[in-house]
C-alpha cells in the first residue's frame, strides 16, 4: 500500500477477497449509469470475468473503496495498457491520476519497458476493404461526423501535446 499526505491509499489487488471484488464491481457499475451524453466508451462492467493477463488496483479513501484501475497484458511489447480506469462518485478528483502515476511507478520499479493509454483516431480513414460501394462511400462522412459527436479530437491533441509515438492500427 502506498499513501499520499491527503489520505489516498493505493494498493493492487491480487487476491480473492469477495468483499473488495464487490466494492469494485459497484463502482464499475455506479460509473457505467452516471455516465451521460454520448459516450465511446465500451467497459464490460463484469470486472473480474477475465482476470488472465490482468493487473488490478484500487484506491482507498476514509476506508472506501473510491477508484479501479485495470492493465492489460500487451505480450508483443512485453507492458501493460489501460483497460479501464474508473472512480466513485465523491472520490477525491485526483484519485484517477493518483492511480496512473502510482501504478507507472510500480511499473517503472519493476523495469517496465512499454505502457499504452490505448488507440487514438487517425486524422482521416485511409483504405477501405470489404465493404460495398455505398457504405465505402460513406464510412469517411460517418467517421467523421463520430469524430465530432464523440470528441475524439480533443483526445488526440491531448497526446500531441506530449508528442507519443503513434503506430497505426487496423480494424476487421
């Protein structure tokens, strides 16, 4: 367990304690309904479904449960991405960046070479294939139209910002 001088407790779950799989479930759950307006994102609020490849944490505040961060496995880079990273409503509103920088901590202390905060949109889409004439002329208008309604820019320049190296991806 790690503690800031506020009272933020950082730990990493590796066990079995059903009481503190709940808690984290709860929160996970009480996330996805507080969510409003139009949203991208895709979490499975069943938390401990898959747990291969997964590294769990939470932050603890007045001995609750406030925040759940969860890493992915990236085996080909031999690191960790974020698969979801999510507070409790009234938690203190640093607790998710507590979170972040204690897990690269960790991270950093166990010669971690690679972390990922995930994909970013690219500017435009590029080669299309597999799809018929009409929805290949489509797709550009309707991705761009999400990239507004989304805010998928903002994202974007949030990176730029920091200049990553950016590596393309491709979808099925």
């Amino acid at each position: 367990s790690v503690i800031n001088r506020v009272g933020v407790v950082f730990n990493e779950y590796r066990g079995k304690d059903l009481h503190i799989e709940h808690t984290m479930e709860k929160i996970g759950h009480q996330w996805v309904q507080n969510r409003k307006g139009p949203q991208t994102s895709l979490l499975h609020v069943d938390i401990f479904s898959n747990r291969a490849n997964k590294r769990f944490f939470y932050a603890e505040y007045n001995k609750n449960i406030v925040g759940v961060f969860i890493l992915n496995r990236l085996d080909a880079y031999q690191g960790w991405t974020i698969n979801a990273l999510v507070c409790a409503h009234g938690a203190p509103k640093y607790a998710s960046e507590y979170m972040i920088l204690q897990t690269l901590a960790l991270l950093k202390k166990e010669q971690c070479q690679y972390f990922s905060f995930g994909t970013l949109p690219v500017s435009e889409l590029r080669t299309l294939e597999g799809l018929g004439k009409i929805s290949t002329f489509l797709a550009p208008y309707f991705f761009k139209a999400s990239k507004k309604l989304f805010k998928l820019n903002t994202r974007k320049q949030y990176w730029q910002k920091f200049a990553p190296t950016i590596h393309p991806s491709y979808m099925l």
